[in-house]
C-alpha cells in the first residue's frame, strides 16, 4: 500500500480526549486538523458543539466519544449520550463496549447496547472501542462479530486509557473476523509513523492519535530511506503478552498472557533481552 500525505490524513480521526483539556487545546486541534486535512477530530462529549462550529464548512468530520472512558453507563445513557452527540453536529460516535458484560459472557447485552447507540446516531457512524486490553483473543473475537451484528461500522481497539493501546496482532484479529467491509480503526499509543504503519499493514483503516502531526512528518523520513524504517523488529517490542500487567489487570487475564507468553517461539530467541 503506497501511502501519500493526503492518503495517510485521510486515515486518521486527529484525538484530544484527556480530562484536562483546555479551549486553547481545542482551537489547536482543530487548526491541525484543517492545516493537514485530517479526516477528523475526535473529542469529548462538552466540545461537540464547540468543535462543529469551528470546522462548520470544512471537510473536517467531528467525532464524539460516548459511554467513554469504561463502556459501564447504563444503555439508556449511553444512546442519549450518542444522540445528543448528533444534533449538536457529531457526524461519527466511538462508542465504549460494556467491557464487563463482555467477559462475563453476557451477550445479549453486548449486542443490545450497541444496537441501541447505532439506533441513536440516526444513521451517522458507529464505531464500537473493545478495549482490546482486556479481552483475550477469543473475546476479542466474539465482540467483533457482536459488533457487526449490532450494525456497527467500525471496530476499534482501544480508548488510549487502558493499560496498552493498539498492536499488531489484534489489529490481524479483528479485521479478519470482520472482514474487508467493516472498518478496523487503530488507537492508543499510535504516536509516530511506525506505528502506524505497522497498524495499517495489519488492517487498520482508521488510525486514533494525539501525535497525528508527528505520524505525518514521519512519513517523510520514511520516504527518504523506506528500507531501514521497515528492517524486521523483535517481536516482543509489539507483542500485548510482554506488557501485560499483574496489577492493572484481571488475574486470570494476566494469567493468560502469560501463559501464551511461555509457549511464544520468539521467547528464547528474543524475551531473554526483557528478563
């Protein structure tokens, strides 16, 4: 895939999403977003109005996050956040899966959440965050397929506040269980042209990031010398098992990672450098 400036701004929903954001921050997003035809801007809920106004007449599309950060509001809340979301000028909703109705096996729920938040957004895009970090492969899996089912637009990896962001391998998953026609959208810690060339090449059409400037001016030092920005990598520098984590996660989510970790045929060769 030949990426261009213009192609790699058009991939790329430009995010400010911290509980600290300010106007100024804001007035700067948007700016950045014009000045390098990002395809969006995607913020909280308090600055969608704001946000519209700004890019009123401009290509820029305004992206709304809903249920965010945890995915726990009830649904109800959830689809008025969306809707509300819509008529003060969202043209796109992340909306957060309900991550503990998920690992509890509760599908039903899962499913009807979703459905009711793509009901609310009146035919605008929805995007449903799995929060890859806490799922396994298998859970990871079985959220997709109930996202495609709710009538979802995009699957997308991650809120940025979890204990990771985005990696490769569940990127892979999540488009081959979708398939070519749903939308796999990177995000969380997408903060130079490496990642998020390495999130592209797994499948990603939509990338999240704060540091979209950075991933565009990377592009150019990319194309000076593409053979040494794309020399093979350790794998355990991108791999989620490294970086799982006994205090931030679930025990028996921990317990799993590890266990995959162990049996990696990279471990010897590659994880003796981390030990």
């Amino acid at each position: 895939m030949e990426l261009t400036r213009e192609s790699l701004a058009k991939m790329i929903d430009h995010t400010v999403l911290a509980a600290h954001t300010t106007e100024d921050k804001i007035i700067k997003l948007c700016q950045e977003a014009l000045e390098y035809g990002f395809f969006s801007v995607c913020v909280n809920p308090y600055w969608t109005s704001y946000v519209a106004r700004k890019l009123e007449g401009t290509d820029v599309k305004v992206c709304v996050v809903a249920g965010f950060p945890l995915g726990a509001n009830t649904t109800r809340i959830k689809a008025q956040e969306a809707a509300l979301a819509v008529s003060e000028g969202a043209h796109e909703v992340d909306m957060v899966l309900n991550v503990g109705a998920m690992r509890d096996k509760k599908y039903d729920v899962v499913r009807d959440d979703i459905r009711a938040v793509k009901d609310a957004v009146d035919g605008r895009l929805l995007k449903v965050i799995l929060e890859t970090c806490y799922l396994t492969d298998e859970e990871i899996v079985k959220a997709c397929e109930l996202s495609v089912e709710a009538g979802a637009d995009f699957v997308k990896t991650s809120t940025g506040m979890g204990i990771y962001g985005a990696f490769p391998d569940h990127i892979r998953l999540m488009r081959q269980t979708v398939g070519p026609d749903i939308g796999v959208k990177a995000s969380g810690g997408i903060s130079n042209f490496k990642d998020a060339h390495r999130a592209i090449m797994a499948g990603a059409s939509r990338l999240g990031s704060s540091a979209s400037v950075s991933v565009i001016e990377g592009l150019s030092l990319y194309q000076l010398a593409p053979e040494a920005w794309l020399e093979p990598e350790i794998p355990c520098h991108f791999c989620p098992q490294r970086y799982a984590n006994a205090n931030k996660m679930p025990k028996a989510l921990y317990m799993y990672h590890t266990k995959k970790c162990s049996a990696c045929q990279y471990r010897e060769l590659y994880n003796k450098y981390y030990e």
